[in-house]
C-alpha cells in the first residue's frame, strides 16, 4: 500500500533555518506558512488551502488506474491539522479542490462528515480551479473565481498580466536540494514578495520543480523558497536549490 506520509526531514546549517511559525509578507499582508502547505493570513483571519484534489484516487478508479482510496481522508487531515492550528475565521480553497467536476459527489460518507465538521462556525469559500470548474457541488460554502482579500488577488493560476499583488496555486512547487551528500525534495511555498505561489495540499498531488521555467516566469528578479517539513516550514537559500 503506497504511503501517504512524509518521510522526517531535519535540515541543519546556516543556509536553511525552520521556525515553528515563520512569517513573511505578500502585498504588505502579513502571511504564516504551515507545514501542511497551508497559508495563515491573521489580518484576515483567514486560512488558505490550495489544490486538494481531493477524490483523484476515484477518478483514477473510474478510468481503469486504481490507487489506494485514502487520498480525500489523508488530505482532510491535514486541513484538520492547519485548522486546529490557527482556528480561522474564514477558509478559502484556492482551486482544484477536487480533482474533477464531480468529485464533490464522490465523497464517502465519512470524509463528508469530516468536511461538514471543519466547516462549521467559520465562512468558506471554494475558489474555482481548472479541475473543478463547477467548484463544490453540494456542498456548504460559497463559490467565487478569484476574491480580493487585504489588497490581495486570490485565485487558481497565477496571472501573466498587471503586477497586483497575488496568492495562487495551480503549479504544485517543489524544490529540491542536497543534503549531507543526496537529494531532498519537498513541496514549497515561493514567493518575491509581491506574488506567492502555494505547495498542493492534495495525498496524491505531484510537484513542479521550482526551478522549470513555468515558475520561474512568474519571479524575473528571484523568489524565496520555503520548503515544508514534517512540523515546521524551513526557508531555503536559493543558491541550494537543484533542477530535478
């Protein structure tokens, strides 16, 4: 059965520092990344959560690829997990919340239940993605494109045009480095202060390493990267990042 867990990852040295609550600033909001991959806005009281894709191992089954069926109540979890946390006012789901447009309809019972759960008491809200167009049919919350929040544009993709501040998911950033003589790869935030890109929450979400020219577009002058561990967030000097 393929696990859905992280191996430990510990990064000594001066070059990559992990505290448990760093804190950055995007557009002059203040931001808190968590080591689940997801973003804390305290201005806003406002948690971010992007690219879920929950139920994909049942829209892999329904085309004849089948995966262990855990991926929806591996990835609540770890919403559980951001939530409890922080304790948010409001939630926002950043797009490809599910990995289909039918995908909210697939969810079992129990992961239902679940999702009720955390919704409870705070507002949510599900951005649209290019896997779920149709956003979370049946479920509670309301349904946007994109939302301004603190003089930030949320949405799915980053945008190619203007230079409004931003927080987007939609490319699943990784990074890669070497550490004590072999390669690390983890999900990541990055970000040039102006624009930030989100890691995927989603079990089964791949990565695009932050080095391929989709993200580095994105960032002309240079980004920094902060690289998710088991319990905590660890910056990472640019210069230790490696192509895939």
């Amino acid at each position: 059965m393929r696990a859905l867990h992280h191996r430990t990852l510990t990064f000594p040295g001066p070059a990559i520092q992990g505290l448990p609550q760093p804190a950055f600033s995007v557009g002059g909001l203040e931001a808190v990344p968590h080591h689940s991959g997801a973003l804390y806005l305290p201005s806003e009281r406002a948690l971010l959560l992007s690219d879920l894709h929950l139920e994909k191992a049942s829209s892999y089954a329904a085309r004849g690829v089948f995966l262990p069926p855990y991926d929806t109540r591996a990835t609540l979890a770890s919403v559980a997990v951001a939530i409890a946390a922080f304790e948010p006012r409001q939630v926002i789901s950043m797009g490809d919340s599910f990995h289909d447009r039918t995908g909210s309809l697939r969810l079992e019972p129990d992961d239902a239940t679940t999702l009720r759960r955390l919704q409870a008491g705070r507002d949510w809200l599900w951005l649209t993605g290019n896997h779920d167009p149709d956003a979370a049919r049946g479920l509670e919350g309301e349904v946007a494109d994109e939302i301004a929040l603190g003089g930030v544009m949320l949405r799915h993709e980053p945008a190619h045009r203007g230079a409004e501040p931003e927080i987007a998911g939609h490319l699943h950033p990784a990074a890669r480095i070497r550490l004590r003589g072999r390669g690390v790869r983890r999900r990541c935030f990055i970000s040039d202060g102006n624009r930030l890109v989100m890691p995927a929450m989603g079990a089964y979400a791949g990565g695009l390493n932050v080095r391929d020219g989709a993200i580095q577009r994105l960032f002309d002058d240079g980004a920094d990267v902060w690289m998710l561990g088991d319990a905590r967030v660890f910056q990472v000097s640019r210069t230790l990042l490696m192509p895939d």
